[in-house]
C-alpha cells in the first residue's frame, strides 16, 4: 500500500510514539532473541523522518533517522526482509549501524500490518556475524509480528474513550507526562489546550443524553480532522478534552486552539441543524516549572475557567504553573 498518509494516520491512530516501555512488548523482543539465537531484536516503527524502537533488547539506541533504519527497506518491500551479510550489501555497507554501534551484520525482519493494511514497521532480529535465516525462523518471526500488531489492538482498546474515539484521561496524562520527559530531555516545545463545551447540561437536559452523546461523538470527529500527525487528542472529563500540541509555542497554541474553537462552533448536529455548539479553551505551554503532567492540565485548567468566567467561547493562555493536584 504506497499510502503514505494514511500509514502515517494509521501509526498515529495506534498513540505508540515516545511512550515508556511496556512489558507486553518487550517479552516479545526477549522471545525473538531466545527462539532465534540472536544478540539483538527490536519492534521498530516508522514515521516521517525516523524509526524508534516500541522495544529493543540487546543494544541502547531508542531511536535513529528514517535514513538509516533496515525496518524502512522491510515496509517497502512488502514482506519479510532478510539481509545475510550487510558490510557487502550495497544498500547498508556504509550505514552507520554497520560500520558502528549496534554494528549490525545480519538482519531479519518481518513487517508490522495494520488492521487496514498499513506495514508501519517491523519486528525484527540482529547479529554481529553474517548469518541466513529458514523458512521456519522466518515464519515464526512473522507469526510475532502478528502478535505485536494484535497487542497494538487491544492496547488503542484499553486507552480509548468509547464513545468518541479519544485517548481516555489516563492514557492522555501518560502520553503528556513523556512529553514533560522529552521537554525536559532535548527542549521540545509543546503546548495542552483543554477545552469544556459551553452549556452542556442545558443540551442534556433540553434533548437527552442520547442527544448529548451525539454532540460529543460530532465535535470529536471535528477535532481529529484538524489534528496534525504528531498531535494527541484526549478525553479528559464527561464534555472535557484535550489536545498535545508537540513542537507548538505559546503562540502557535493559542492560534490552534483559536481554529479548534471557530470549527466546533461551525458543527452541525443531525438531530437538530440549528443547534450551535461552542467551546471555551485554556491553553498551557510547556516549562521547564511543569514538572508532572497534572501540573500542566491544572495550569491549563485555570485558564479554562477564565475562560469560562469571561463570557465563554474564547480561548485564554496560562499565566502560571498551579501546584500538583
């Protein structure tokens, strides 16, 4: 599938970028290493201009440029991929994981499939001496690729929002907690926007909660049209969400947060085309003062209701960093 977007939208949809290790996947990775015999084996994925690894074993790198990485040859080539001896393959010989640390000599990798299709990475196996690999290693390799995609599967299950698609809170406060560890780490900028649908209770109670279930399901699909490949939309309260802005300042906030707020008034809800729903925002940027990730959502939260408080249907940027709630 020569789709580039929507491989893009479908590793995305899955939330695995910059996530701490989790042991599901790395029992695999160890699995690989005992079952083939190798020193080094990793779950690599794929995205614009790099691969990071979900979970490696036998070597420290976390991630590289897309440039360099086999896993990106394993996606194009549409199946397993098995490289004997990479210091004469002409397509690795000078590449910096051969000629260096992990000093990579043999590669086999089978690619991770989506549901839908999308090969957005690979399960694969390392050795530091020239090795082949059989027919049975290779298939069982591509019996664990399967495996890690099905455990891709039930995790999106387990951290989305039923209803609306969203990442629920817990899963949100996670994926904003490694964001503070990355900010802290390389200095990435990134901005939370939080937002509140303006009068909720009166759509409720005027039309139902069957109704207002529809609201929710209509203004969440609005949002992750507009979501861009690194952003993370969440779920954080009954008619409260939340968007991860990576790379955004604070000025790049408040313009993103000012186009959420000007789509969501724009909704058309079917059991009702003349009902408009509006949104108040708080938006908080990360510092270096924000330290865990409820800090951040309370600072956004203060804005949030200052938005509320001074006519609703307006966004507000954080002024300060609230203690720990």
């Amino acid at each position: 599938m020569a789709d580039e977007p929507g491989r893009l939208e479908t590793l995305r949809r899955y939330n695995l970028r910059d996530i701490a290790p989790e042991s599901p996947f790395d029992r695999i990775t160890s699995l690989v290493r005992v079952v083939l015999d190798v020193p080094m084996a990793a779950i690599s994925l794929v995205d614009e201009h790099r691969q990071w690894f979900k979970s490696r074993d036998g070597f420290d790198a976390s991630e590289t440029t897309r440039e360099i990485s086999f896993c990106t040859h394993t996606i194009a080539a549409r199946g397993p991929m098995i490289v004997t001896d990479a210091r004469i393959d002409p397509r690795f010989n000078a590449n910096p994981l051969v000629v260096g640390p992990p000093n990579v000599v043999s590669y086999v990798g089978a690619p991770l499939v989506s549901r839908d299709g999308y090969q957005i990475g690979s399960l694969c196996a390392l050795d530091r001496v020239p090795r082949d690999y059989s027919a049975a290693e290779v298939g069982l390799l591509a019996k664990f690729s399967a495996l890690v995609v099905d455990t891709f599967e039930l995790r999106q299950i387990a951290t989305r929002d039923f209803l609306t698609g969203a990442l629920s809170r817990r899963a949100f406060l996670d994926t904003a907690a490694h964001a503070i560890m990355r900010h802290a780490r390389d200095g990435q900028e990134c901005a939370l926007l939080l937002f509140d649908l303006d009068h909720f209770k009166a759509i409720n109670d005027r039309h139902g909660h069957a109704a207002g279930d529809v609201v929710l399901e209509a203004i969440s699909a609005c949002c992750q049209t507009l979501l861009r490949a690194p952003d993370v939309f969440g779920r954080v309260g009954g008619e409260e969400f939340a968007v991860l802005l990576p790379g955004a300042g604070p000025a790049a906030g408040i313009a993103i947060a000012e186009r959420f707020r000007v789509a969501i008034a724009n909704v058309t809800v079917a059991f009702d085309p003349d009902l408009r729903v509006t949104a108040s925002f708080g938006v908080a940027s990360l510092t270096h003062a924000i330290v865990t990730a409820d800090e951040w959502l309370a600072g956004a939260d203060i804005a949030l209701f200052a938005a509320k408080d001074s006519g609703r249907n307006r966004c507000l940027e954080a002024t300060a960093t609230p203690e720990a709630v």
